[in-house]
C-alpha cells in the first residue's frame, strides 16, 4: 500500500520500494515550514513487544530513498536472524 500526498505520487525510488518490500507500507511527510521531508515504511501487522524488544520496528524513517533502502534491508536482517533462532 502506497501513501503519496494527496494529488502527487511516490518519487520513483519509493515505488520501487514499496514493489520490493510488499510488508511494508512506503509514505513521505510534507516539507513543510522548515521541516524536512523524510521517507517512512511502516509494517503491516503487528508486532509483539518481545519482536521491538530485539529490533524489530513498526516504522523506520530516514531523509532519503536510499537511507530507506537501507533501514528495510536491516529489518529484514533482524527478522531472519529472529526465524533462524526460532523468535521469530
């Protein structure tokens, strides 16, 4: 599921994201009054504390496309290493 603001789409790096990691919900905050925008993913699901508690996270933000990128591959990381131990 993608989240552009309304009326614009996902720069194309975020849609390209958003393809490659289909948990994940990919969206943009608006830049606005000084603010810079930022890339966020949240998971669709849930998670139990115990999951946050080793690293998981509901969202990750970062100031770019490839700061993003980069968030969701160690997520990913995290998760497998959780299955592999069976904390998954």
């Amino acid at each position: 599921m993608i989240h552009p603001k309304a009326g614009e789409d996902l720069p194309e790096p975020l849609v390209n994201l958003q393809a490659a990691n289909p948990g994940w919900s990919i969206w943009t905050s608006r830049g606005d009054c000084g603010f810079v925008s930022r890339c966020y993913a949240t998971r669709l699901g849930e998670l139990t504390r115990d999951q946050t508690d080793r690293g998981l996270a509901m969202t990750v933000h970062a100031e770019t496309p490839d700061g993003l990128s980069h968030l969701l591959a160690k997520q990913a990381e995290i998760s497998q290493d959780l299955a592999e131990r069976g904390l998954a």
